[in-house]
C-alpha cells in the first residue's frame, strides 16, 4: 500500500510514477491510495495499480476521516508494507497503524524536504512539528535524500540515526526516455520547471529578470508548470513590462524540450530536499543558479 495526498505536478508524484512503474514490473500487487485522485499525473499510473480515491478536502477535520479510512483499508486488505509520503499523510498512516495494534505492517516514510525549514512556512506548523516528533520515530524507516535532511530530522525531531536511511533522488525514466536525438539550438535563455507556488520564490525569480532586462541584457524567460500563483505571475510580469520576453506554458509532460533548448536553469525557492528540477537540469547538462 502507497498513501499520498494527490497527483498533482512535483517532484514527489514523478517519483511515484517511478516507483509504480518497478513494483508493476515485479509483479507486486499495488494499492495507491490518494486523498484526493486527481493532478497531471492521474493518467501516468500504470493500469494495474488499484487506486482509491478518499475524495477528501483540506479541512482539517478531514484528518479525522482519512485515519478512519485508512484504518479500514489496512484491517480489510493487511498489505505487507506501507510507503507513505509527507508529515501531513505520513502521521496521519501511523496514527491509523498505532490504532490497529494487532497488525504487524512495516511503514516505510519518504520525506523529501528539510522538514524544520518547511514546517515553520506551513498552515498548523507548530502542531505538524509535534506530530512528526511523535509519530516519525513510530515507523520502521525515514527514506531522506541528503545528509542535511538526516541531520534535520535527528536535530529537531529526535528520530533514531538506526531508523533513517539515505536514498538520493534520480532522473526519472519518463524523463530519460525523451533525451534522444540530436542536440537542439539554446533558444530559452532563462529557465524554470516547476509548481508555481510560494515555496519557489517566484516574485524574485521576475524581480531578477527585470534587473537583467534593465541593464540591457536581452533575453528569453520560460516557465515550465503551473500552480496557484500563476495569474499573480502573469500580472507582475505585465505591470513590469516583462511579459514580452516571460512565456508561462503551463504543465508540460515532456519537459525535457525546454531544457534541451535553455542555457540557464534558475530555482529561487525558500526551501527545496533534493529537487528533480536541478538533477534533470544537470542531466541535460545546463548550468544551474
């Protein structure tokens, strides 16, 4: 059994798909279990991964019917391991696991950020840091990406150093598989891919084009993805002027067209784990900022 949240565009939900992808392949029986199921994503989950759809919204007193749902879904199906993701689906799994007492079920949590740093930007980060203080150290594993990561979660979350495990990030394979061919003309000058979200700092990402722009430089600027601050993007860059030279082209399945084709990726975010952004940046072989 896997528990997320949705399917929406991130780093997480591209390596999800690479994970569905291999224990499909092995010919393990998977249970994808979403909060909500729905985001970009939806229709690159192989076929044979059964997915239930707890149609939950972001009430906090949703919390209470998740753990009530997964408490039935793991007394009903007892999978042999569950993989979970993120403080607010992750404790929420423990809680529902702690209730069943009898069922012995190894959980495994991926946590792909510096969690300290991201909680104290969150909605009820005083009480996610609790909770992740409590239930974290109930799990068999805590998957990281980095050694900061893991020196984060013992520093401030007391998690035994026996029960985290350090597993980087990769390239993922649909991004691979569109690498082939020959090399295309550096056309983008400035790149981003990614959520259009606070987190990424977005406002200084414009402010820094528009400083280039003044001093003369002439330049390409595209955004790859979408998110909730796409139209309060699009209205800076105009009251700016910038628009001119800033194209916003929403969510890409193929995003490896615009990295082959820019000369810089620059990321501004407030706080990142590992992200799949600059590794595939790297892996098409651009400079990163």
């Amino acid at each position: 059994m896997i528990v997320y949240n949705r399917m929406n565009f991130g780093g997480i939900q591209v390596k999800l798909i690479d994970i569905l992808d291999q224990l499909v392949s092995q010919h393990i029986s998977v249970m994808l279990v979403l909060r909500r199921a729905e985001g970009e994503f939806i229709k690159e989950i192989p076929p044979r991964v059964r997915v239930v759809n707890l149609q939950l919204g972001k009430n906090p007193i949703n919390a209470i019917f998740m753990v009530w749902d997964l408490i039935f879904l793991i007394a009903k199906f007892q999978p042999t391991s569950i993989l979970t993701f993120a403080d607010h689906v992750s404790s929420l799994v423990i809680v529902a696991k702690t209730i069943l007492v009898k069922r012995h079920i190894p959980i495994f949590i991926c946590e792909g950020i510096h969690l300290s740093t991201y909680l104290r930007f969150q909605p009820m980060g005083k009480i996610r840091w609790a909770m992740v203080k409590i239930f974290y150290p109930l799990a068999t594993n805590v998957i990281v990406l980095t050694e900061a990561q893991k020196k984060d979660l013992i520093d401030n979350f007391c998690i035994p150093d026996s029960k985290i495990i350090i597993n980087p990030n990769w390239v993922s394979k649909r991004f691979t598989r569109h690498l082939r061919g020959a090399k295309p003309t550096k056309i983008i000058d400035i790149l981003f891919v990614g959520r259009l979200e606070p987190q990424k700092n977005l406002l200084i990402f414009l402010e820094i084009v528009k400083e280039l722009t003044l001093s003369g430089v002439r330049l390409s600027v595209i955004f790859v993805g979408d998110g909730l601050q796409r139209e309060e993007l699009e209205r800076w860059s105009k009251k700016h002027h910038i628009n001119s030279i800033v194209t916003f082209v929403g969510f890409s399945d193929n995003p490896v067209r615009y990295f082959r084709r820019s000369k810089i990726f620059l990321l501004t975010s407030l706080y990142e784990g590992q992200p799949h952004a600059v590794i595939e940046a790297m892996r098409t072989g651009i400079p990163v900022v």
